[in-house]
C-alpha cells in the first residue's frame, strides 16, 4: 500500500524523490518503494526524512511497529516528574538556562518568581552577553485568557498585576542585546522553559496556583515526540504574540 502521508509531505516540501534522496543518502530507488509501496525504512532513515520533511516520524509512518518505538523513545526523554513546582530544587532553572548554546526561552503568564532569582537573572545577562537569543513570552495583562487564568487561581485581577511588576523587574533587560519580550493572548495550558532540547514543563490545573502543580523535566531524545510537542507551541505562541520594547508598552 502507497504512503499518501510521505508522499504528500514531499510534495508540501517542493521536494522531487532524487532530491530527497540525496539529502539521506540512499538511492532514489528507495525512496520510491519508501512512497509507492509503503516500505518502513530504517530508524536512522526515518528520523532523518522526518526532519528533512518536518514532519513526525509516527506521522509519516503510523504503524505499530513505529509508534511502539517512538513511545518507547518519548518515555526516555522524561528526565524527571515532580508532584509539584515548589518541590523543584530553585537552582535548577538557572543550572539548566547556563547550558543554553542556541535557544533560551520562557513562556508563562507572569513567572513573577524568577524575576526575583538573582541567579536566574545573572544566567540571563551571561547569556545575553554570549550572543545566546533570549526570549520572554508573558501574557498579554488586559487579555480575557489572563484574567480567566486569574479565576482559574483564585487570585481574580491579581494576575495582570504580576505580570506587569515582572515586566517591571525585567526593565534593565530591555536594553540588552539579543534578549527580547513579546506578550501573549493564548489559553495557556503550561509554563514552558527551554534551554536548547532541554525543557521544564509545568502544567496548569485548574483551582491551583503554577506553584502547586507538577512539573515535567524533558530532554528532547531523537525519535521522541513528547519534547517536540512543547517546543512547536512555543514556536506557536512566539509567532503570534506582541513584540513590547519598554515595560510600560503593555
């Protein structure tokens, strides 16, 4: 049987099947009996078409034997679960953001507390200063998902007023080089933070503060798709949030 989903991807890539092969290197052969007649190629070969093809590897090819696997890799890339954020050793967000080589970003509604880490902050101006990108996403204070959010914890209007005293705390950054802010209207389901393939996922639950909820340690694992589906909403929610150039722009 034909892989429509492999073929279409191609397609979607303006790509022709030599030039896919030469990209994996194997012979257009190959890829051809890859399309045509529904072969599963080898793991090392599947990854790499995924990415060249910017698709999911269960995607292109969602038999058993492929997703048995790929669940068995996104199990790996759980690092560590915690019952709850304030269980979180606190220098673990500076430890993990000094690894930072190529992506560094925070994604939540306020994240007040880490405008008070003095360690978190140091690891920001370090890595600002090496030409690592910095990018803060908080949330848009007078958006309706922001004072939904406030309900949610309980704390009413109190939500918009955090994220403004973060932005407030964050001033001085706003005149570094490479770090920039945007804000955010989206029903946030997790905080996210991301040192390059390495992620702090903390889920929010209903009736609870972030504090109170459990927290995911993620490290991006080839094969896996647990981690890529936290690092596409961030890309998501990058792309549709607010550039701001000044604390007072919200």
């Amino acid at each position: 049987m034909a892989n429509e989903r492999l073929r279409g991807a191609i397609v979607e890539q303006r790509m022709t099947l030599d030039q896919v092969a030469e990209e994996l290197e194997v012979s257009t052969k190959t890829v051809e009996r890859w399309v045509t007649t529904g072969r599963i190629p080898y793991q090392r070969h599947r990854l790499a078409a995924a990415t060249l093809l910017k698709r999911e590897v269960s995607y292109l090819w969602p038999s058993e034997r492929v997703v048995a696997e790929v669940t068995e890799s996104s199990s790996a890339e759980i690092v560590k679960v915690y019952p709850y954020r304030a269980a979180v050793p606190q220098g673990l967000w500076p430890q993990l953001y000094a690894k930072a080589t190529q992506h560094f970003d925070v994604l939540v509604y306020s994240g007040f507390w880490l405008t008070e880490d003095p360690a978190f902050l140091r690891v920001v101006r370090e890595k600002a200063a090496d030409g690592v990108p910095v990018r803060f996403m908080l949330g848009e204070p007078s958006s309706p998902q922001v004072a939904q959010r406030g309900e949610d914890e309980g704390i009413g209007t109190s939500m918009g007023a955090k994220i403004r005293n973060a932005l407030v705390n964050y001033r001085p950054f706003f005149r570094l080089p490479g770090v920039e802010f945007r804000l955010h209207s989206t029903t946030l389901y997790n905080s996210i933070y991301r040192a390059d393939t390495e992620l702090l996922v903390n889920p929010h639950v209903y009736g609870v503060g972030a504090w109170g909820a459990p927290l995911l340690h993620l490290q991006r694992v080839p094969g896996g798709e647990l981690a890529d589906t936290y690092l596409e909403s961030i890309e998501r929610v990058w792309e549709e949030a607010r550039p701001i150039s000044s604390p007072t722009d919200c």
